[in-house]
C-alpha cells in the first residue's frame, strides 16, 4: 500500500508551498544515490519523495489528494516515481537541486555519481477527453478509445551519438575559487537520448517516427468526478529508439442527466407537483440513476420539502459509501383557470385551512435544506 505523501516529506496537511519544497528538498538530499551509492532502499525513498512532490506542490493534484487520497490518481495519476529513471526525476526537479537537468547541479557537489547515466528521453503524453453519464458512474466502466500515437518506424536503426558517446550528456569542467567543478548539461546533437537516426524509413519524421492508430482500454472507477485526470502508463506517444513511452492523460468529462444534478455524491431532483396532490397527498414515480422509484408524498407536503431517498446517490471514488437522492417539492400554481375553477377556488379563499399559518415548530425552507445539505 502506497505511503501517505504527508508522512514521507514529514508534513501536514496544513503545510506551506515552500515548507512543502524545503521538506522535499531536505528528503530528497538525504536518500540521493550520490550519498548513498547502491543503497535500494535509499533509492526507492528517493522516488518515493519525488512522486510526494509531484502530487503536493501542483495545487490541482493537492486537493484532489487531500479529498480522495491515492485513488485520486488510480489508473495513474502521479508521478510513480517508483517507475520511472533516476534521471527523469533530476530532470523534472532539477530546481530543487540547485541545477538543471540530468542530475548535473547535484552532482557536481557530491562527486558526480549520477552522471554517467543515460539521460532518457520520455514519448510525449497524449491527452484524451472521455464523457461519462451518471449511469457510467455510479458502476465504474470500461471505455475503448482510439488514438493516433507515435511509434518507431519500420525498419528505423539507430547509432550511439558520437557526441557524448551514448551517455546522454556532456561534461565540462571549470577552475572556480573551491577548485575544479564538473558540470553537466544534456548532449546538444542528440538532445539527451544518447543515440541518432542510422536508417531513417520513407515517410518518417526526424526522430524516425510514424503515426499509428491504436485501441486503449480504459478502466474507469466509480465515482469519479469531472475534472478528474487519470493516468494510463505507457499509452502516449513511444520515444525515440529504446526511450520510455509516455503516457495517456484522459480528463473525466460528466454529460448533464436529463433530469438529475450531481452535487458531491448526492443527485438532486426537483419534482414539480399540483396543489391538489400536495393538499390530499400521493404516490408519484421519480426518475433515480438507475431506473425509477415509487415514492408517498403525505398529505400537507408544503413547497420546498425535501425527501430523501438513501443510497441513491453516487458511490465515493474511494468506496465510502454511496450519497443520496434528494427530492426537492415544487408546488405548480396555475396560470389560467376556468370559470368554474375560479368560483370553486374563490369558496375556499376564505376557509381557515386555506389560509398560512407557520408555527413556531415548522421548519422554514432553509432550515430543511441547511439539516438536508449538512
């Protein structure tokens, strides 16, 4: 079971932007492979706060995670860094480390022990949007979606870069006031990957690289929101050569019910009905997500009441329970009445039952809705 990210950099929920770098940086300088060369578990730590990092410093995946915690990201959301290079992280963070990417900033000042790594060169992500009703999800569902990825061409070779002689990265080193310093930066000929086309096919881009149509499979869980990203490794663009793939970010997008309004967990519905069956009371069918259920409306039902109807809501994307449906009563005055309407109504104008009258007891409007909504 993934760590709480607060737990790994030592944090709490209530943490500072910059509380939440320091830590980050603090963490991630006491497992660095340059200080504790083939230590594993001081690696996987590493990781481990990089992707605590990835997830607490973006403001939009904080509070995702701080509501929904990791199933905010399941089919991938973060940064995994438990999969990923080592110099993916230095290059994605290299800021924290006082340097640029590769790893160079860091290890200039600690003997350079992650330098002579291949620098990888990740395929693009690709980013698709997927419309869900609520139907969809309130199951969860599986989705097939086409998309056009990058892919190596048939028949593409590649060749060592004679640059930097595949590692990625070139050094240089300077005579400051300390001393020497070695610094690194990414190869410029081959941008970091460590390799240049041989065979480039017909029809192929610069990196020797085509556009192929392929089918994904999306697993969505329930109770996912709009908004919300998913990740699906590896289905982005593939990179150049033997590179990592990236990966497919698909945006939850929720299409409007026809008669239903999402609000958290809880559906609302507002039913519309006549004086006369509010008066004398009845039973009425109402729409639900997955079908339809047969409510009593007790005589006296004043406009504005809300009912519940439990369990009818959707579920929590991490499985707490589902919401409810709640009824909200709508009392329909007419517009036009006919002769005889209008003489009946006007004999019951002056009955004492006809007339208002809110007790001290009755809950107004608001207050059904503050004890309904809280």
């Amino acid at each position: 079971m993934a760590r709480d990210y607060y737990e790994i950099l030592g944090l709490s929920k209530s943490a500072s932007k910059e509380e939440i770098k320091k830590a980050y940086r603090k963490t991630a300088l006491k497992y660095h492979p340059d200080r504790n060369q083939g230590d594993k578990s001081a690696e996987d730590k590493f990781k481990e706060a990089a992707e605590a990092y990835e997830v607490l410093s973006n403001p939009d995946k904080k509070a995702k995670y701080d509501r929904f915690g990791h199933q905010a990201f399941e089919g991938g959301g973060g940064f995994s860094g438990q999969n990923v290079n080592m110099e993916d992280i230095f290059s994605q963070f290299g800021d924290i480390f006082g340097g640029g990417g590769g790893g160079g900033g860091f290890g200039s000042f600690f003997g350079g022990g992650g330098g002579g790594q291949r620098r990888s060169v990740r395929g693009s992500n690709l980013r698709v949007k997927v419309k869900l009703t609520l139907e969809e999800i309130e199951n969860g569902v599986e989705k097939k979606i086409k998309i056009q990825r990058l892919v190596n061409a048939d028949g593409v070779s590649y060749d060592t870069c004679q640059t930097c002689g595949g590692a990625g990265a070139v050094s240089r080193i300077s005579n400051t006031i300390l001393g020497q310093m070695r610094t690194q930066s990414p190869c410029p000929t081959c941008n970091g990957s460590g390799q240049s086309i041989g065979k480039k096919p017909a029809g192929s881009d610069e990196n020797g690289q085509v556009r192929k149509e392929k089918i994904v499979s999306i697993n969505i869980p329930e109770g996912v929101e709009d908004g919300m990203q998913l990740k699906v490794r590896g289905e982005g663009n593939q990179g150049p050569g033997n590179a990592q793939s990236g990966d497919l970010i698909v945006l939850i997008e929720e299409t409007a019910h026809e008669y239903l309004v999402r609000d958290g967990q809880n559906v609302l519905y507002n039913l519309q009905m006549s004086f006369v069956d509010a008066a004398l009371g009845t039973s009425v069918e109402v729409p639900t997500i997955s079908g339809k259920a047969k409510i009593k409306i007790p005589p006296g039902t004043q406009s504005g009441k809300v009912l519940r109807l439990r369990n009818k809501g959707l579920p929590s994307v991490e499985a707490y329970g589902k919401g409810d449906q709640l009824i909200y009563i709508s009392i329909f005055t007419p517009k036009s009445l006919s002769k005889e309407e209008q003489e009946t109504l006007e004999k019951l104008r002056d009955s004492e039952n006809f007339k208002p009258d809110f007790t001290k007891t009755e809950k107004s409007f608001f207050q059904n809705f503050k004890d309904f909504f809280n």
